[in-house]
C-alpha cells in the first residue's frame, strides 16, 4: 500500500469543523491503496474545543504522530483579559505571519525526521488553514526528496480572513511571495470549491493552471444513521451550528424578524432560533441583544459534538446558513453546507446569491435563497418559509442525484486519483 503523510494541524481530538475533511480521508484513503500518516498538533497544548467521539470515529490502525505545539491563544486570553487587545493585534499584524501556528513548524521538523525515518513515504500532503504548516511542504521536498500536495479548506493572501485582519503593505507583499512560491514547488494544489481555484489562478499566473484541482467538502453517511425521520414541532425551529464572528454578524436577520412580527406577518411565539456552538448572545443579537422581543426568540446551546450537530440538524424544521457579502465572502461554503444538503431539512440560506456556496446549494431543491445584503429578501424567504411551515406544506425535494457527489467516500475516490497521478507523473 502507498503511504502518504498527510500533515493537518488539527485532528481529534479536536473538534470543530476543520477536522473533518482530514479525518474522513483518513478513514477511507485505505479503501483506495493509500495509507495516511498523520502528523498532527499534539492536542493537549491546545486552545480549541474537544470532541472526543471523534476519536472512536478514526481507524484503530491509523498511526498519528502528534508533535508539541504551544499554542498562543492561551497568552492571548490573559492578554484580552487585561484589555491589551491592541497587542495581540500587532503581534498578528507584524510577527505571527501567516499565523500563530508558526512556532509549531520547529517541533513539526523535528517530528518529520522520525516519520521518514520510520515509513518510506511516497506523497506528502498539508491542508490549511492554518496556513503556516504549507512552509513544511518545500522543507521536506529539500531535505526527503518527496512532492507535496497543498490542500486549501480556506483560501489565504486572496481570502476573508486577510480582509478583516490586513497586513502592513510590505508585508502583504512579502506573504503573497511566500505562498506563491509554495503553490509553485507543489505537484497539485487541491481547493475545496471551484471559485476558490478560479481566483488562486488568476492570481498566480506563474503557477500552472493544471495544477489546481478541486475537491468539495462533504457529508459521511454513517454519520446520519442514528438520525429519524423528521415529524415537525410545535414551533417553526430554525437551527445554526457553529460560530457567528468577524463581519459575519447577523443582525440584519433579526431586523427581518422584527419587521415581519411588527407588520403582524409572523407570531413570535410560533417560531425559536436554536444557535449551537460557541457564541456571545451580544455579538450575535447586536442591537437587539436585550431587546425582550427576542429573549424567546432566540436560543443560545453551548457546544455540540459532531454526533450532537447533526442530530440537532436533521430535528430542525430548517437550517441556516450565514455568509457575509463581498468578494472574499462569495468564496465562502461552509463544511456545515454538505451537511445541511444530506439531511434533506430546508435550508434557509442568507448569503450571497452570486457566491459559491449559492452555486452548490441551488441544484440541491431543499434551498430558500436570501440575499445576505438585502433586508427585503430575508423578510421575502422566512415570511415564505413561515407561511408554508404554517399551513403544513413546508415540504421540499432533495436532488439525491446531485447531492449524492458529496458523499465523503466518493471524494476520497477523487482524491485517491490525485494522488495516483501525483506519483505517477514524478519525474
């Protein structure tokens, strides 16, 4: 069997939704002639939610090295604390580039000595974000001989995250060299929609178009088989999972629910948010965070593990789904969107309706499209959800055909050919 190293910083178990695509290729890279070795960021140094059913979840036989990282967000913390936020924001603007993440890379060389040492690796590959560990990729190709893959989850210079924390001008100019250089020295650059592909292509025009490759998140299957069949509530139940932050600030959904309980369009009684994960119900009501209207309005539920997520989606009588709008934002689709998809639930989706994320979700016949910018549109979509859910013909039709591509297995299978081709094209 072929081995890969596939290096993922973050990996059960850790939770959230940046584990997922790593984990679920790992579990069914062996079905198509590969084996991974993990290198991963030893959990127990880090400041990120646990999720410890995700650990029974990987195979009893993957071999995981986990290598020493300290993280720093636990000296941000004290640093927030004593209100000094402005130095945490320098040293992210002018020392950690791209990321914190960066002090890991001495331990993580450290660890690779011994990986190669004890496995005769073919293909190397290294998803982000973060985005620092891509700088191991041309290290290895330097010290072990063997090509890397670069997997982009999210995109890096040309995506959001750079939008709502820019760097100074020279730096920018210095990080964009950095990651061209990385997708340069790369055999395949592996992106997690189309437009992201599109838009890392035009950007680097010296890098070969033929390299970049796209392959969607998804869904795995086994993870809905505790799931039943969906028989309404007694009240209209729209659920999130995950964390509002940064732009993504929703406000303007909840002066759409105030307009139509206002104009008498909608009972507030008959109708409760549930938002799962880590939120501040001052950051996600804004305005109208002490506002009584929505004190029953809106439920805040702390944390779910993956198992918890997907059994609050497939209990939702819809989902929602939340992006900003803009240039970086129309990149944005969410792993929680392939989720969302397979549970066959209406998905409310507020975003924007020239993004990617409104191009997956379309053909999908389960989608209420608002436009994340416009109020009117998000009143048109949930007063029309509403009326439906009231009359008991909120019923949709999920293309399984098309949303069937998404199955994770299925696209391990596409990425066991990248894989393939990777090493049968090496010189």
């Amino acid at each position: 069997m072929k081995k890969l190293l596939y290096i993922s910083y973050l990996f059960p178990p850790v939770g959230g939704s940046g584990v997922q695509r790593s984990m679920k290729f790992a579990k069914y890279l062996p079905e198509y002639g590969w084996e991974p070795i993990m290198l991963v960021a030893d959990h127990r140094f880090l400041k990120q939610p646990k999720d410890h059913t995700l650990s029974k979840e990987t195979r009893s036989d993957l071999v995981i090295y986990r290598s020493f990282s300290p993280d720093l967000r636990w000296i941000f913390k004290v640093l927030w604390g004593l209100r000094l936020n402005s130095v945490v924001n320098w040293l992210n603007r002018h020392c950690l580039i791209p990321d914190a993440e960066l002090i890991w890379l001495p331990f993580a060389k450290i660890t690779l000595h011994k990986i190669f040492a004890d496995h005769n690796i073919d293909l190397v590959i290294i998803t982000s974000p973060p985005y620092s560990p891509l700088f191991l990729g041309k290290y290895i190709k330097k010290n072990f001989g063997i090509d890397y893959i670069v997997d982009f989850r999210d995109p890096w210079t040309i995506g959001v995250g750079r939008q709502y924390n820019p760097l100074p001008h020279r730096l920018r100019n210095i990080e964009k060299q950095w990651e061209e250089s990385i997708l340069d020295n790369s055999v395949k650059v592996i992106c997690v929609n189309q437009l992201i592909s599109e838009r890392l292509s035009e950007a680097y025009p010296t890098v070969r178009t033929e390299k970049f490759v796209t392959i969607n998140n998804g869904y795995d299957e086994s993870d809905f088989k505790s799931c039943l069949p969906h028989h309404g509530n007694s009240k209209l139940n729209i659920v999130y999972t995950g964390s509002f932050y940064d732009l993504r600030q929703p406000e303007i959904i909840w002066d759409a629910m105030k307009g139509l309980i206002d104009q008498q369009l909608l009972t507030p009684d008959k109708v409760c948010f549930k938002i799962f994960g880590h939120n501040s119900r001052s950051f996600v009501l804004g305005k109208y965070a002490t506002h009584p209207l929505f004190t029953n309005l809106v439920e805040f539920h702390p944390y779910q593990t993956h198992k918890q997520a997907i059994l609050a989606i497939c209990e939702a009588d819809v989902v929602l789904l939340f992006s900003g709008y803009g240039t970086g934002e129309a990149m944005n689709s969410p792993a929680k969107l392939y989720e969302y998809m397979r549970s066959g639930r209406p998905i409310l989706a507020v975003i924007d309706p020239m993004g990617e994320a409104a191009s997956l979700l379309k053909p999908t016949g389960t989608c209420f499209l608002a436009d994340s910018s416009r109020q009117d549109s998000i009143v048109e979509q949930i007063h029309a959800i509403y009326r439906k859910w009231e009359t008991g013909q909120l019923l949709v039709k999920p293309n399984l055909e098309y949303i069937n591509q998404f199955d994770r297995k299925v696209l391990t299978g596409e990425l066991s050919c990248v894989l393939d081709a990777a090493i049968r094209n090496k010189p």
